[in-house]
C-alpha cells in the first residue's frame, strides 16, 4: 500500500486502526521526499532523525488512548515562515540563513498537539514577496504537474510538497494569495481562514494586516480538519479573535440546496484565459444542477486592488523588516566600518532583489511627503473593498470565482516583468483586504495539461459556507494525481 497517495484523514484512520505505524508513514514520506526533492526542491530543510524520535512518541500516546484525533500521527511540512523551536527557520531568505528559534509558532504547535509529526520547512517566496517561489535564496521550486513551470508562490514548497505526495498535508501562509494561487497551480486544496482565526504568533511578519496561516491539502475534507486543529484563540497575537465555535469539519454535507452563489462579473474581463473561464463556469453549472441558485453581480472596485495592496503590503514589510539588522540573529556581513556601515551591507548582502524592491515602496509611501497620497488612500480604499463585497454578501452565501487569471506560468516568464506577476493576484488579494475567507478547489486541467482552481469566497467567520460548497463541488469529481505522482514518481527525463 502506498501511504503517500492517502489523504491526511485517511492514513489517520489507518494509524488509529492500527494498520499502519506512525513509524511507517513518515518513512514512507521521507523516502518519497528522496526520491522527488531532486527535480521539484520543495523542502528548505528536513529532519528525519527528530520526525522518527517523534513517531515514537506520539505512537506511545495513540496507543495509550491519549491522542484521538484525525491527524495523530499524520506527517506534515510546515512553510519556512513559521518558528520552529530548533529547526531551522530562513523565510527562503540568506539574511535568516542561520537562524534557529528559541520557540514555536502557535499553528504549528497546535498541529503537535493535535499529534502530527513534522517533517521539514519548505521552500517559498523569500519573506513571502513573490507569487511564484522563485525569489528564494535556496533556488526555484517546480511544478511537479511540469517542471518546467513554476508552482505558484509564495507557498509554493508547501503546495509542491502535497502535489508531489511528499508529505500528507501542508501548513502555508497567505498574504495576498499565497496560499490559494500556488493551491490552483498545484492542483490540490487550500483555506485562508477569516484574519484572526489562526493565531499569528511565530509567523515571521511580511504584512501584518493580511497576513493568515492556513492548511494546504489534497481535499476538503483534510482542510476542514486541519483548520479544526490549528484554529484557536491566542492571547499572544494581539489580533487573534476568540470565535464561538472552531467545528468546522461538521460542515462537510453534500448539500448546496438553495445556497445563493454570486459571480462577479469584473472578473471576467479580457485578462482571464479563455480555459480558465470555460473551468469555472462548468463549475458553477454543476453546482446549480445540485440546486444552487447561481446569478452573476457587479462587484466594484477590482481594479484598486491590487495597488491597494501592494502599497499597504510593501509598506507594512518595510516597517517589519527593519528588526534584520545583522545584530540580533541571522546573517551579519564579515566586512564593515561602523554601525551604520554593517546595517547597510548585511542588508543589501542579506535580502534579495523582490525583498529589496518591496522595502524600498514601502519607505516611500511612507515618507512624509507621500503618507497621505498613498498610504492613506490605499486604506480608505481597502475600507471601501470592504464594503463592497459587505454588500455582496447581504445577497450571496458565497462568491464563485476564478483563483488566478492563467494555469502556471513558465520558470522565468513573470520574473522579467514584476507588474505581470502583481496583475497575477488580481482575484486573491481584495480577500485579505477585506479580511475574508477563501477555498482553492481544483476544477479542472486545460490543454498544456495544467491544473485549474476555483476559488470559493465567504463573508468574515462564514467557513462552513465555502466549506460546503467546495466539498459539494468536489464530490462531482475524483482528485486527479499530477502525472509524475501517477507513474510511480519516475522523473526521469
């Protein structure tokens, strides 16, 4: 039996049934991760030694009745954003390339506790800043659908990672997409939870306003679960919001019956590729023989959205990358003359071109000059997104709609041209200025023979909705393994 073609809940089952050893599943992901990491380089660092020490332990308390939930003893990677006490944690960037944290992030503690074992922190974006995972210090991931293709960013080690069947289940963070964009590429499942619901605490800072760990799965069933275990209430993350309820796998119910869907029509202007269009669209369709009542709406204000956030964004990220200084942690340059002059060089050594591009946006529109012309504009326009899809959803459960304009680019293609790669977010991002929750489903393969996701859209604290409709999609479908997965994970060329 191969374990790694189990989906997370699944291999669970089998742990607790005791079919399978804890021992047995993380060797089954490690030998996958040697046989893969070679052609796609999804994981930044692995740590086999300490997985398999964990195994051990969460074995004896599975055994003992301790641990019953559905993800004891379930393997996982974790994006290389979160702190990991004693694992290396690099944010993909050479500034961090040393350092290892006195302590945890409450999500990925929360998923130990819930008995996963993890296995490693994988590749992104450096410091999140990019949308196809080439920007890292420690080379470009790929495409396991294509090699050849990028697999989306800044998630994309996590999203590569679950694709490739090198781990049961991943944990991302989405900033402006992060998570949804590189889930669409990769052809599996990925939440952005309502901002609050999972604590940021331990999540290295890119734009504190919008930034949202999440889980990255092959269905929505694992994603309904994960959510469950790493949601709670922290009093360490000052925007933590304490929710009333954290059952969200109850919503999983093939049942869409009445459920009002709306499709913004700004979404489907000229940039959206004619395949990605007829995908959703045949979506929408299936939902509606389910009894979903589908209408199409105007939704205002998508082309602000995007400099909206990259202004909101850039600017909070100059603000928190200001701590790598080379005199706490991290990298520090050998050569300097004076405080100042080590500042200066650790940094243009430490950070990467997209990093450096987006702390120098940030510090303009922060300057005095600039405040109100930019940055207070872009806040009032983030309130009036806001508002807008308010609106929306006085008449619509949930919003339908496209998770990138195009399947995955070429390795190379949306480095070249920065603005193309910021256009890529057009439909992610408005979600994190507005604080919402979106799903990533996959709806389909276009002609190049590239996944194509949809995205489900919710009102704040309305998972359950995108939860429903998206597992009442899915059941119209089987999950389709990209094709290295199929023919055994020979990447022979």
């Amino acid at each position: 039996m191969d374990l790694m073609k189990l989906t997370a809940v699944e291999l669970g089952k089998k742990i607790k049934a005791k079919e399978v050893t804890v021992k047995e599943a993380v060797e089954a992901a490690f030998a996958r991760i040697e046989k893969m990491e070679g052609k796609i380089n999804s994981f930044v660092t692995t740590d086999k030694e300490a997985a398999l020490r964990r195994a051990g332990e969460v074995q004896k308390l599975i055994d003992d009745g301790t641990l019953t939930g559905p993800l004891a003893g379930v393997p996982v990677a974790v994006k290389d954003n979160m702190c990991t006490s004693g694992m290396l944690t690099t944010c993909s960037s050479k500034i961090l390339e040393n350092f290892v944290p006195t302590y945890t992030a409450e999500a990925v503690l929360n998923l130990e506790r819930a008995g996963a074992v993890v296995l490693g922190k994988t590749n992104m974006d450096e410091f999140a800043m990019g949308s196809t995972t080439e920007t890292s210090a420690y080379g470009v991931t790929r495409n396991p659908w294509n090699t050849e293709h990028v697999p989306g960013g800044s998630s994309g080690g996590s999203c590569t990672a679950v694709a490739a069947e090198e781990c049961s289940f991943a944990l991302g963070s989405d900033t402006g997409g992060s998570i949804r964009q590189p889930s669409s590429f990769c052809g599996v499942t990925g939440i952005k939870p309502t901002y609050g619901t999972v604590s940021r605490y331990g999540l290295i800072a890119y734009g504190s306003s919008l930034d949202q760990i999440g889980p990255i799965a092959k269905d929505v069933t694992d994603c309904a679960a994960i959510l469950e275990a790493i949601a709670s209430y922290d009093p360490k993350d000052s925007t933590s919001v304490k929710r009333d309820s954290y059952d969200f796998t109850s919503a999983l119910t093939d049942d869409v019956k009445g459920m009002r869907i709306g499709i913004p029509k700004d979404y489907f202007t000229d940039g959206l590729d004619s395949e990605v269009k007829d995908a959703i669209m045949k979506a929408a369709e299936e939902l509606k023989k389910k009894g979903a009542i589908v209408e199409e709406f105007d939704l205002s204000l998508v082309e602000y959205a995007i400099p909206a956030y990259y202004i909101i964004a850039s600017a909070e990220a100059s603000s928190n990358l200001a701590r790598f200084d080379g005199v706490k942690y991290g990298y520090r340059t050998s050569e300097y003359e004076g405080l100042h002059n080590m500042y200066k060089r650790t940094r243009s050594e430490g950070f990467g071109a997209e990093v450096k591009r987006r702390i120098m946006l940030g510090s303009f529109v922060l300057s005095s000059g600039y405040y109100d012309a930019y940055y207070i504009k872009a806040l009032k326009t983030k309130a009036l997104i806001k508002q807008a899809f308010d609106k929306a959803f006085e008449r619509f459960d949930v919003i339908l709609a496209p998770a990138a304009p195009t399947t995955a680019p070429k390795l190379g293609e949306s480095l070249s041209d920065p603005i193309k790669m910021y256009l890529g977010d057009i439909y992610t991002i408005s979600v994190n200025l507005a604080g919402l929750p979106g799903i990533t489903v996959p709806c389909g393969v276009d002609s190049k023979g590239l996944p194509i996701g949809m995205q489900l859209l919710g009102d704040c604290f309305q998972e359950k909705k995108i939860i429903r409709a998206a597992y009442s999609f899915e059941q119209t479908r089987s999950y389709v393994r990209c094709p290295i997965c199929e023919e055994g994970g020979s990447l022979d060329e």
